[in-house]
C-alpha cells in the first residue's frame, strides 16, 4: 500500500509495516473477492458456451428452412439430344419427353438507308420520315436543316418508344455511314415500312415467324423463345435442325440437402450432450451439466423429429433415418435414395408436409424458434438468466471490493497511530535509560 502513511512501521521497527497489512488484504481477497471472480468467470464461459450452442441451432436451422422449401422437392433437369434448342426448367415442369424440329428462326424487319454519309455528324438534310411497325400506328420523324445522322438516330428512338432501333453503321466505301432500321421484336407482325423523303432498302428477307414442329405438329410464334408448349419449360430456338428432350426429376439437391442436414442434426446433438456431460470416472462435467434448459432444448428437437409420421403412418425409420444410442441420426442414404425414387410425393409430405406445414422439418423450424428466440424459450431464459447473474455478481464485488479497501484504510490509519505511539515510548524510554546511565556515571 502506499499513500500519506509512507513511515508506517518506522516507529515499530516494523512490527506495524504495510507488508503486514497487504498480506492480511491478500488473505481476505483471497477468501471473499476472488470466489465472486472466479463465478463471473464461469458465467463468461457459460455465456460462450451458449453462444456457440446457439450457432450450431443456427446452423441446422439454415439446412431444415431448405429441406422446407416446396422447390427442392419438385427440381427438374433436361437432357438434349441435338442442338437446335436450349431449354430451361421450373419446378412445375412435368416429367416427360418431347421433340422439337426448328424449320426456321424467327426474326426482325431490318432497312439500311440508300443514303450514305461521309462521316456520323454529317446533315441529313430537312425532310420528313414516316415510321409504321406492323399494324400499329404512324411515326413522323420531323427531320430539320441542321440535324445530323445522330440527332436523326437520337429521334427515331425516342419517337418509337425503341420499338425501331435506330443506329449508325459503317459498311464502308465512299459515304460508308447509314442509317439502319431494326424492329426490336422479332415475328411477321413487326415489319417496317418508311415513307417519306428518305428511301431505304431492305436487309435479308424482312421479319418472319418462327417455323417449327412440336410432336408431329406445325406451330409458329413470333419469338424464339417460347414457353407456352409445356408448362414449367422455357424453349430458346437457336437454329434450324431437330432436338430430342428429357425432362426429368433432379435430386440432387435434396440428397445434398439431406446430407448437410443430418451432419449438422448431430453436430447439435453431440455439442448439447457434451455440455451436460458428467464423466464418473474422471470426475469431470460439462459447463451445463444437469441443465434443465438444455434439457428440454434437445428433447423438444428430438421429439419434432422422432415423433412426426406420415399420412400412412411411416415415421423416419421408413425413410432410412435412425437415432442412435447418443441420440444421433444414423442416414441410410441408398434406402431413402429408393424410397424418393418410387414415391417422391409421399417423401415430400413427410418431409415438409401436405400443406407446407406438420411435416419433419416445419415442425423442426418451429422448434428451434421456440427453443432459440422466444422469449420464453429455454435458450433465452438461460441466456436472460446468465446474464442477470452476471450483472449481480459483479455489484456484489464492487461492494466488496470497496468494503475490504475502506477496511485496510482504517486499518493502516491505526496501524500509523500505534506506530506513532511506540515511536514516542521508545523515545522516551531512550531518555529515561539515558538519565540512568548518566547518573551512576557521577556516582562512580
């Protein structure tokens, strides 16, 4: 200790030292301020701990709020055999095969001006431009005296809505820059006609409609791409030329997610066991062991599991997941594999429910909020719990801690008074011995 009493123990000899009082506070910090430490410390534990506990919840909620989602179970791939047609698939697409032979593409109405240009600020010279697209109506183009090939561009689109496309290109030669005229929509419906004082040529064979055959059929359509042939299936025509095509169901991705699931289901099994652990042999415990809160965390996640059944009475056995011993789920990948293959909708049902709820993994979802989040969820009253007796703890130190310091105060206060009063009773009895000795001297 140091401070105004800095001769303590002068007069003493040191018998009344700030050694013996820090000693004494040492002891008694010992055996009251460090227990409420050492509680605080196992809160602080306590409280990582159950964060973690929470992340693996986290974790495995992540994967059941997938297995939830009615497009895992309805997933669908395409295998081609030719390549006139790229295809894409929704989980509404059913299940099948179909051909497609692409006599011709559909495409857009283009016009190239007769007019070259010198370069792409040349004048085109004041006129008008008429502009009709199909059967829709007329466009005037009001070109003026001092409006260039760009500012004659800039109109046409703007004066279009960009159903006409206007831009500059360079063919080369002499004047090599001229306007060309593209419709933005492909199909018969869309081709241009100009009038006016401008006259324009026409590129290829003008706009046509998509030609192809459908199953035997002859269909056309003024778009190349064409999703109202099979219901879930979008058809991109790319050339001419015939595409044989599979639609069929992907699990994949559900036998991914399933995967994932069951590795995270007992990671939160073996992380909950090993914080409630007691181990007899070696006389150790886990932070939360004989929790009542873990407690019922793991048995309500056990019993969404265990406990739902299907329609026809089928539990998770039937679907090739067992629970262990340890409470962990043991995953026949090839037994569920087959039972997905002969009845996928019954596998769905049990896994997410008939009407998107009741099945394994909404009531698992539901779990896990109720455990995790709600307010009176055992995760949350745990956490309030710690948290709470970590705020009273550390009140109980402070008030400690000042009671012991105001208690060593007084104490090196007296400590410095007795020390005065021993300093001034040596001194006197130096004197004393003094006078004695002097006084024999004189007698002898």
């Amino acid at each position: 200790m140091a401070g105004t009493l800095s001769t303590l123990g002068i007069g003493s000899d040191g018998a009344l030292s700030f050694d013996i009082i820090d000693k004494l506070k040492k002891a008694d910090t010992g055996s009251i301020i460090k227990p409420i430490e050492q509680k605080i410390e196992l809160n602080d534990l306590k409280s990582q701990k159950l964060g973690e506990l929470k992340k693996l919840l986290t974790s495995m909620n992540s994967e059941v709020v997938s297995l939830s989602d009615p497009s895992i179970y309805n997933s669908k791939n395409t295998s081609l055999s030719g390549s006139s047609i790229s295809v894409s698939t929704t989980s509404k697409a059913a299940i099948g095969t179909f051909s497609l032979d692409v006599n011709n593409l559909a495409t857009s109405d283009i016009k190239q001006s007769q007019q070259g240009y010198g370069y792409e600020d040349a004048l085109v010279g004041e006129g008008t431009m008429t502009l009709k697209l199909g059967d829709n109506d007329e466009v005037s183009i009001n070109v003026t005296s001092t409006d260039s090939l760009k500012d004659v561009v800039k109109k046409i689109n703007e004066g279009t809505d960009g159903k006409i496309e206007a831009s500059i290109l360079n063919v080369g030669g002499t004047d090599p820059y001229k306007l060309v005229l593209k419709s933005k929509d492909t199909g018969a419906q869309n081709n241009i006609t100009v009038t006016g004082d401008y006259n324009f040529d026409q590129v290829g064979e003008g706009a046509k409609d998509a030609s192809f055959n459908y199953n035997g059929i002859d269909i056309t359509r003024a778009s190349n791409t064409i999703d109202d042939l099979v219901e879930g299936v979008s058809v991109t025509l790319e050339k001419e030329g015939l595409t044989n095509v599979t639609v069929k169901a992907d699990n994949d991705k559900l036998l991914e997610g399933m995967d994932k699931f069951v590795e995270q289901y007992n990671s939160f099994v073996k992380g909950f066991s090993e914080s409630m652990r007691y181990n007899k042999s070696e006389k150790s415990a886990g932070l939360f062991q004989g929790s009542s809160a873990l407690r019922s965390a793991t048995h309500a996640i056990k019993d969404a599991f265990v406990l739902t059944t299907s329609q026809s009475g089928k539990t998770i056995n039937d679907f090739g997941m067992e629970i262990q011993r340890d409470g962990t789920i043991k995953f026949d990948k090839s037994k569920f594999e087959e039972t997905l293959k002969s009845d996928p909708k019954n596998v769905e049902n049990f896994l997410r429910g008939t009407d998107g709820r009741n099945g394994v993994f909404n009531r698992l979802e539901s779990s896990i909020f109720d455990i995790k989040t709600s307010s009176s969820g055992p995760l949350k009253s745990l956490s309030t719990n710690l948290d709470d007796s970590t705020k009273r703890l550390q009140e109980q130190q402070k008030s400690a801690q000042k009671r012991l310091d105001d208690r060593y105060n007084i104490m090196a206060k007296r400590f410095a008074s007795y020390d005065s009063v021993i300093s001034k009773l040596n001194s006197q009895g130096d004197s004393l011995t003094a006078m004695i000795d002097a006084a024999l001297a004189a007698k002898q």
